[in-house]
C-alpha cells in the first residue's frame, strides 16, 4: 500500500519477511544504545592510537625479544586493528543510517528532503572544520619541523610504515578544493598529511547513492521510482569500479537492521566468532595483506561477523553496558572529531615535542620500553582526546540546531 505527502517520497511497506519497525525500537533499547556508542568510541580510539603509534615506536618486528612483554604485545595487537576498525564504521553507519531511513519510510516518515539535511549537516559540519584545522597543522609543521621529515616522507617510521607519496605533495589547493567536494578516493587523494579522511567521502557517497535510491523506490509515481533507481546506479558507476565494493559493506550494515530471523540471534556466540575473527586476522595478517583481493575477503569478512554481532544484541539486556551508557554516549559524542583531525593534529604535537630537544628519539623512533616515548605517547593522546572534544563541542553538537535552521530554510 502506498501513501503519499506533499513531496511523494513516502510509501508504507507491508513485507511480511523484516519487520522494518524493529530497527527505530531496537535503538530505544538502553543496552543496545550503549553497545553501539561503546563500539563507535572503541573504533576511533583503537584508529587513533594505531596511527599515533606508528611514528613514534618501532614496528613490532624491529622490537628487541627482551622488550616483547605482554602489555607490549597485546599493545600492538589492538592498536593493529585499525583496519578492521573503519570496516565496523561502515557496517555501524549502514545500520544507523540506512537501516533507520528504511523502517521510516516503511512506516510512511521518510521525507527526502530531511535525509538529505540530516546526511549533509552531520558529514560537513565538521568536516569543513576539520579541513581547515588541517592546513594549519600541516602548514605548521612544514614551516617550523620541516626537518623532521614527517611531512616529506624521511622521517624512518612514516617511510617505513605509511605506503604513500609524501603528505607534502598532497597538500596543494587543488588536492582541498577536491576534499571540499568529497572526491577524495575518487580522484584525488586526501588532503595533506589528513590521510584518514579516505573514508569520509566514502561515507558522503553512500548517502547519496542510498538516499535517490531509497527517495525513487519509495516515490509514488513509477516514473520517478525508475529515475531514482536508475539515477543511484548512474552515480555508483561514476564514482569508479572500487566504489561499489565498499558500498556493500555499508549495505551489510541496512542489511542487519532488518533481519529478522531468530536463529541469527545469538549475542554469546557472534562475540566470540567475532573476536576470533579479529584474532585470527591479526595473526595471518602477514599472509593476507599481501593481495588486494584477500584484504577486501577480509573486510568483508570482518563485515559480516560485526553485522551478525549487531543482530544478536538487538534485544539483550545487560546491567554493565546500561550502566555504562552515559559514559559510552560521552566518549562517542566525539568519536568523529577525534578521527577527523587526530592524524595532523598528533604529528604537530610530534614535532613540537621534538622541538624542545627533550624528546630526540622522536627522530628515529622509539623501543616499547622507552619511557620518553611512552610519556610522548600518553601526552599527545590526552592532547589530542581533548582538542577533538573541544572541537565537537564547536561543530558536532551544534548539529540539531543548524538542521533545525536549514529545514526551516527549506520548507
């Protein structure tokens, strides 16, 4: 059956196979709100860490045996799963993004017009920021801590371990303007020594090839169903052959919002074959991360098991994660932030650091064991953790009233 409101982007769907209300209540469930912020903070945390990591120490194979403890161990175990890290927020944003504008327009609240404010206020409010934050660091650091070599690529721990050009021949005019336009990835590279922000057109793009497709198939006109369907799929082939295949980790994540069949709904179970995923990836990692193919099995793998995680923990209720709600909710409210600008903001910091003379071994790298480069370490995370809370105070949080200003703008 269809309905339709003034701008005929509204159909009630009566499929009896999902039920597409369950996504919008399951989020109503405190258990499973905090599973979701535990697991957006716990991502960019690990992300950042990684990458903070990788200037600063020596890669774990040039780790002297008698420095190889436990803690050293488990250390660079974690903080190795930043990859598998950006694979759970594709799947999280299909899931609270495309599997929630599914259940509203299957319960006739879709309006084409709020996606698109919605998707837009919260992707460039910060990001545009963040841009700008980033040419200051980089500009920065080139001017005052050219000698380091983070920025040129001579620095033994960036040559060593980031395979790219160096960040300096990023940072051009040309290589911002086509940031600004979300067509990093797609035809440029991201901005400067910003290289994270490979995702975030992705993400932008996942938006906009869902939301016409989603606008056409719940149109209630045929015509504007085909131009909508047709439309999604024109955008999804300009954007180049790589783009659909992360597409559809993103479409795993709608995908978990609607199944609906018990017998996939077993929290113990998919925590444990999810972490002995992530644990078996690590420990092959040699091996897979030698061909392009088996990287993308391993993320769609990763993709599916969280996805599975997601369903299982739908309907569980459990004292610890709805105690840690608040907490959960504080640390995600700026999870973005902190992935946006950490990367050039934490190479600043590096250099000043570096700057002072008290700190050399920032030059050539550090042991695990090094207590200068633990404190370096710990000081520029709290620096970093701070500055990205400060910076989704100013951005972030003002997202409600700038949607509430765009849609009166907008009627």
């Amino acid at each position: 059956m269809v309905t339709t409101n003034p701008d005929n982007f509204i159909r009630t769907s009566k499929a009896p196979w999902i039920d597409v209300s369950r996504t919008l209540a399951d989020l109503r469930n405190p258990t499973f709100a905090s599973f979701l912020d535990l697991a957006r903070w716990t991502c960019a945390w690990i992300v950042f860490l990684g990458h903070l990591r990788n200037p600063l120490f020596f890669g774990f194979e040039s780790v002297a045996a008698a420095d190889r403890g436990f803690l050293v161990t488990v250390w660079f175990f974690v903080t190795g799963w930043f990859g598998e890290a950006v694979i759970v927020f594709f799947v999280l944003s299909g899931y609270l993004v495309g599997a929630s504008a599914c259940a509203k327009a299957s319960l006739g609240r879709f309006s084409a017009r709020d996606y698109a404010i919605d998707r837009a206020s919260r992707i460039f409010l910060p990001f545009i920021p963040a841009l700008l934050l980033t040419a200051l660091c980089d500009g920065a650091g080139m001017t005052f801590f050219s000698d380091l070599g983070f920025y040129s690529g001579a620095h033994p721990m960036i040559h060593e371990k980031v395979h790219s050009a160096p960040f300096a021949s990023y940072f051009t005019l040309e290589t911002f303007g086509l940031n600004l336009a979300m067509l990093q990835t797609i035809v440029a590279p991201a901005f400067g020594s910003n290289q994270p922000l490979w995702t975030i057109s992705l993400e932008f793009w996942f938006y906009v090839t869902f939301g016409v497709a989603l606008a056409g198939v719940v149109a209630a006109k045929p015509a504007q169903r085909w131009v909508g369907v047709l439309g999604s799929l024109v955008i999804a082939a300009m954007l180049g052959p790589g783009f659909p295949i992360f597409l559809g980790l993103w479409l795993i994540g709608v995908a978990a919002g609607f199944a609906d069949a018990a017998q996939l709904e077993r929290p113990r179970i998919a925590c444990a074959a999810f972490f002995s995923l992530l644990v078996g990836l690590r420990l092959f990692k040699g091996i897979y991360g030698l061909d392009d193919h088996l990287v993308m099995t391993r993320n769609y793998l990763v993709a599916l098991a969280f996805a599975w995680l997601l369903i299982s923990m739908r309907g569980v209720h459990w004292r610890g994660l709805e105690a840690t709600h608040r907490f959960n909710a504080f640390l995600a409210s700026f999870s973005y932030s902190l992935y946006l600008i950490h990367f050039p903001l934490m190479l600043l910091l590096l250099g000043a650091l570096h700057a002072t003379g008290e700190f050399p071994g920032i030059a050539s790298g550090y042991a695990p064991s090094n207590g200068r480069g633990l404190f370096a370490y710990v000081g520029v995370a709290a620096a970093v953790g701070l500055s990205a809370y400060i910076f989704a105070r100013l951005t972030e949080a003002q997202t409600s009233r700038l949607r509430a200003r765009m849609k009166a703008l907008l009627p």
